[in-house]
C-alpha cells in the first residue's frame, strides 16, 4: 500500500484536523511502531505500521463512513458550480477524493444522510433488495387518514404506472406522519402522498435500518462512523 503522510493518517483515520493533527505530533503524543514521532510529513504505510495517539492505536480504516445531519437548502450532490452541496459541509478530516452520498435527499428535505467512498456498501444501502428500512416524518397540506394507510400498505401505484413496494404509514398526528420504505425512488414520497392527494410541506429522515442521528448533533453537522462490520449491522436491521 502507497505511504502517507503522518498528518493525513491522523486526519483520516482518528477524526482529527490537520491542525490538530500537527499539534499531536508536537506534543510528542503520537508513536510509530512504538517511537515517539513528531514530523507530520513523515511517511507511514497504512495497515502495517501501529500508530498511537495518548497511548491508543489509531486502527487504520481503508474507507470513511460519515452521518451528517443535512440542513434545507443544500444539494445531495458531489460538486456543483452554483449551489452548497453536502460535500461542502464536510470538515477536511471527512473528505476523500471518492468520498459520495449514499442515495440521495431532496434540496429542501433535512435529515440523516450517509456518506463514504465504499461504493460496494453504498450500493448495498440502497439497493431495494437489501430491504434497509428508512424512514421519514413527513408534515402534509392535509389530514392523513386510515384509507392512506391502508393504501401505502398495499403499495402505492405512481402517476407515470411505476408501483412502489408496500410501505408503512403511521398516523403521528391530524397533519404528521412517519413512513417507512425499503426503495429510493425519485421524489417517491412526496409522489406518493400526491397520488393520495396531498402534499409535503416538510420532510426528514430520521432513520436508516437503526442508525439514528446521534443526540446533539446539530444541522449541517457531521460525525464520523465505526467500521463497514458495525455499521453494516446496524443498519442490516429494523427497528
């Protein structure tokens, strides 16, 4: 594996910023292989040499998985010449250079969204044969009944004759509901509930399989995540 310098390790793999990163090292708080080492461009190979901070070994990670608590207003995109997009949001200590969205949320839809440079688990989230739950609240322009219910239980048939798998409405309140479902279609909520004739004034998700916004986290903030195993059982199940 290519070396890389102690700095972007740090910043990469322990969640530190490259400032912080550099201040370990001055400090004298960062060891290679058992050496206390302070030049923040010396070269370590990643997945062999043993790297520590304070005394606890910073395991190396081959790809980043990050939940941000994306705000209205922002795109789910990579770039975009005109618009934030949620890459944008990242601190420098998220980023890759293959680091994506997994699926995708409406510009004004707010809530958990994954990202990572994984394409093999990001394919997998959103994949509707995995049968990864996520699941919104969504504010309507109208009363949510039982018939709606019902409805989305059955599977809701779009406008343009495509059929969404059966999904699960739970009546929150006169105007408020959650709903559940395994696919991603384009726009699919908000079609949906059209095709029941309402409307969404507000959306955002707040669940995938059982990964939840962490308490505290803010909007337009993010944090990183464990490793593919932990993350895949997590949101591998239902809550």
């Amino acid at each position: 594996m290519a070396l890389i310098r102690l700095d972007k390790y740090l910043s990469n793999q322990a969640g530190m910023s490259r400032s912080e990163a550099r201040e370990a090292l001055k400090s004298l708080r960062v060891t290679v292989n058992g050496v206390t080492e302070k030049h923040y461009d010396y070269k370590v190979e990643p997945g062999k040499d043993i790297i520590t901070v304070n005394g606890n070994e910073i395991a190396y990670n081959e790809y980043l998985y990050v939940l941000l608590n994306k705000p209205k207003g922002v795109l789910t995109a990579t770039e975009d010449k005109h618009q934030k997009t949620v890459l944008d949001l990242l601190p420098e200590e998220m980023r890759r250079r293959d680091m994506a969205p997994v699926g995708r949320l409406d510009k004004d839809t707010t809530g958990l969204l994954l990202l990572t440079d994984d394409g093999v688990m990001a394919h997998k989230i959103i994949s509707p044969k995995s049968k990864i739950e996520k699941e919104y609240i969504a504010v309507l322009d109208g009363a949510v009944t039982d018939e709606h219910v019902k409805a989305f239980a059955e599977g809701i048939k779009l406008a343009d004759g495509s059929e969404c798998m059966p999904a699960r409405l739970k009546i929150l309140g006169e105007n408020t509901a959650s709903i559940t479902i395994c696919e991603g279609k384009y726009h699919q909520i908000k079609r949906m509930f059209g095709t029941v004739g309402l409307g969404v004034n507000e959306l955002s998700r707040i669940r995938i399989g059982q990964l939840r916004i962490p308490e505290g986290l803010a909007e337009g903030e993010a944090v990183l995540l464990s490793g593919r195993e932990e993350l895949l059982l997590k949101i591998s199940k239902s809550s």
